[in-house]
C-alpha cells in the first residue's frame, strides 16, 4: 500500500472516530439536559410522623386477629398498627425517606410529588 494511501485511510479512520464521539457525547448532553429539566420540574411536598412506642396489643383489631402481615414467622415481632398507617399512606403516594432518632421515638420522612396546578 503507498504511503498517500495509508494516510488517507489513516485520516478517514481518525475522522470517522471523532464524528461517533461528537454523535455519542450530545446525545449524552441532550439526555442529562432532558433529565435536569425533568427533576426541576418535579416539586415535592414533605410530610414529617413522629413515631413513639407502637401499640403491640392485639385487643381492638377484630379485623387483624393474628397482628402479622408475614404468615410464615420471618420476622420475630412486627409492629403491626404502625405498618397498617405506612401501608395508608402509601396508598396516598408517600414514600418513606428516611428515618431519624431513636427506636423508642423515632421521626419518619416521607415525600411525595406535589400535584400541579395547571
């Protein structure tokens, strides 16, 4: 092969190269661009539960008689009623974020997104 000839192939090789870079990195940028507006656009409203002992007792919960969401005893106590009101406000759209303090007074975060008003 002639030396003008390598070059050439040399020269498209490079070339073709850094036009697959410039396509892949801003598509990279549209996609990061598209999520950032995205996440700006989600707002959040925060709901803050301040825990407290939980009520273990099984009188007054005709409906729950067995006080266990697991059947199978995976769990050595589950702290039913307080699961019963997380399972509520899931239903609502609330996530559980983060939990802070102690086990005997726990305060629970939740966030979901604000609805807009459009």
């Amino acid at each position: 092969m002639k030396t003008g000839t390598r070059i050439s192939l040399i020269a498209i090789l490079v070339s073709l190269v850094l036009f697959v870079a410039f396509v892949a990195h801003g598509r990279q940028d549209k996609e990061t661009s598209e999520a950032r507006n995205s996440a700006a656009e989600t707002q959040w409203e925060y709901l803050v539960v301040s825990g407290g002992s939980a009520n273990l007792s099984t009188s007054g919960n005709e409906n729950y008689p067995s006080m266990r969401k697991e059947r199978d005893g995976s769990f050595n106590r589950e702290y039913f009623p307080l699961e019963r009101n997380f399972d509520k406000l899931g239903a609502k759209g609330w996530e559980l974020i983060s939990v802070y303090g102690s086990p005997n007074d726990p305060v629970y975060f939740f966030k979901r997104p604000k609805e807009t008003k459009r």
